[in-house]
C-alpha cells in the first residue's frame, strides 16, 4: 500500500496530507449513511489522512458535531481541524452589493466561530474560514480586529478564505492584509483560472492552498449522465440544470478521450489537482470508505507526464458566476 504524501501548509509549516477530507457530503447532500460515513472518516485516519474541512452551514453544525468525534477518538492523533463561518444573511455567494455588516460583522465572526467551537468539542480551532468573500471587505479593520483578537485568545489558530465560485481572485487584496494563511478556491481540470493569478500569489507569499470541488461537484467522476437527477432538497439539482448539464457532459466526453488506459477519471482529476505546487491539499467529498482507498491511492508521489498536462491544459472551461453556481 502506498503511504500518504504530505505537504507543507503555507507559511504555517502544518505537514498536512495532500489528499485531505472534504465534509459537505456527510451532512448536507442527500443519500448520506451515517454509520458508512463514520467508517469512511475512521479509514481515512487509518490510511493517514489528517486535513478535515467542515463547515457550520453542512446540516446546521452537524458535519462539524461529526468531526469532534472523530478528533477525539484519536487524541494521539495530530488531525487538523477547518471550518467556516456562514455570511449573516445565510446567502451564497456573496453580491457585489453586499456590506461587510450584511454577512461578517465582528460580534457575527465570534459568535459563531463559537458555536463551531461547542459543535466540535474542542478548545481551539486549527483553520477558520469565511465561508463567502468579497475583496471589498479586505481593508476594513472591524473583521480584521475581531480575527485577530479571536487568535490571540486561542480559539482560532489560523485564519482563510473560502472564495467563491469562480472568482479565485476575489480574496487578493484580504491576502496582502497579512491575517489570512490559506485560501480555499475551486480547482480542477475544468476550472484552471486559479493558476493565472492567485497560485502564482499563494507560491511567493507562503499562503496554502485549498483545492476543492476536485470532481466539478460529481461530473469528473463520471456518474453523471443526461438523466441524472437527485431528490428534493439535493443542492445538485439547483446547479446542474439543463443550462449546466448539457455542456458540462459534452466536455466529460472530449475529455475522457485523453483518459490514459488503466486510469479512472476520478483519478485523474485528482492527480491533475495535486500537480501544481501551490496547492497544499486537495479535499474530495468521501461518504463511503470505497471512495477513501481510491482516492488516497492517488496519493503516491507520481506526478503526470508534462505531455498529458499539456493536454489537460486544453480542457479549461472559463465559467462567470450566474444564477444557479451558487
């Protein structure tokens, strides 16, 4: 068996797994068993696994509740621990037109990075996230103040930004601000944009970095078909809508033509995510320990030839935000 690669976390030093634990899936998409998501976690920690993202907003606090669990079933265990803090309008992505007041007022940061810190059981939190960002916010000194009083008391050991969909340079200015250590930004074959700008940043100013949505929410996974469909409530019906689908698909097919034989597309995704290096940990969705073996499997020091990245190069899909990419 293969043993797990880590890599240096930014200018915090933090020695993190490169293929880390994405925690959405477990509280807040449908279809979730939670005794198959509980092995799920404990076989990661078995298979070495020790970055997990979680976030306030993934069942109200619940994804987190299961994280603290997990923490403390292994206290001779170094198990980095992140979440993020929801906007106070509860509304994703964050508008142009939105305050700092409407979605991260000081008494909002404390507030609840304290009820995270009651759902996970725990004195501290390693990484505190904003959920949602506009780099508007970046200089004004009341969040900034708030994040800084909260690291000094201990609660919060590192702060980060979660940027939002297809935006990856909105967080630039929030980054020269000096407060915040990691970025969290959507990275995969489709969605390249990151490496223009905001890894070239990360790279010079020791800022870690986050890849996540490695599988375009499932369709690098190459499950989804024309058909496909989820139960109400599913998050996933709202963004693959037929608008959505329908190219996306297209675009698995060309892809799937520069599949190397023997590979799987899940594989290669999460290969081509862990070529670059600015990122410092990719963090799939994993409910069922099947998905845990697989996708740690990649985690083998073999990087992907300069050809077939070079080709991979060609699938980048630039997207705008728009109504359903929330």
């Amino acid at each position: 068996m293969n043993l797990m690669q880590y890599r240096t976390f930014g200018r915090l030093g933090w020695q993190v797994s490169e293929v880390g634990y994405g925690m959405w899936g477990l509280a807040g998409w449908t279809g979730s068993d939670d005794a198959e998501s509980r092995a799920a976690l404990h076989k990661s920690v078995e298979l070495g696994v020790n970055f997990f993202d979680t976030a306030w907003a993934y069942g109200d606090g619940r994804s987190e509740k299961i994280l603290g669990e997990l923490v403390r079933a292994y206290p001779d265990k170094k198990l980095y621990t992140a979440s993020k803090i929801p906007a106070r309008n509860f509304k994703w992505p964050a508008k142009e037109s939105y305050l700092l007041e409407d979605c991260y007022p000081a008494d909002h940061i404390r507030k609840f990075t304290e009820a995270s810190l009651e759902n996970l059981g725990l004195d501290s939190l390693d990484l505190m996230q904003f959920h949602v960002w506009n780099d508007k916010w970046a200089t004004d000194q009341r969040w900034q103040k708030e994040c800084q009083k909260l690291k000094d008391e201990g609660l919060v050991k590192a702060w980060g930004i979660s940027v939002n969909r297809w935006e990856p340079t909105n967080c630039i200015e929030a980054l020269k601000t000096g407060l915040i250590d990691a970025v969290q930004v959507i990275y995969n074959i489709f969605d390249q944009n990151p490496e223009d700008e905001l890894f070239p940043f990360a790279l010079e100013n020791k800022i870690a970095i986050i890849a996540r949505v490695p599988f375009d929410e499932g369709s690098l996974t190459g499950t989804l078909t024309l058909d496909s469909k989820w139960p109400e409530g599913d998050w996933r019906n709202r963004y693959f809508t037929k608008e959505n689908l329908v190219p996306t698909l297209e675009r698995v097919e060309k892809l799937r033509r520069d599949l190397p034989a023997g590979m799987t597309l899940p594989e290669l995704a999460l290969r081509f995510c862990l070529h670059h290096p600015a990122v410092s940990t990719v963090i799939p969705g994993m409910r069922k320990r099947s998905h845990v073996a697989s996708n740690v499997a990649v985690s083998d020091g073999k990087p992907l030839p300069a050809e077939l990245l070079q080709k991979l190069s060609a699938h980048r899909w630039v997207r705008m935000p728009s109504s359903w990419s929330d």
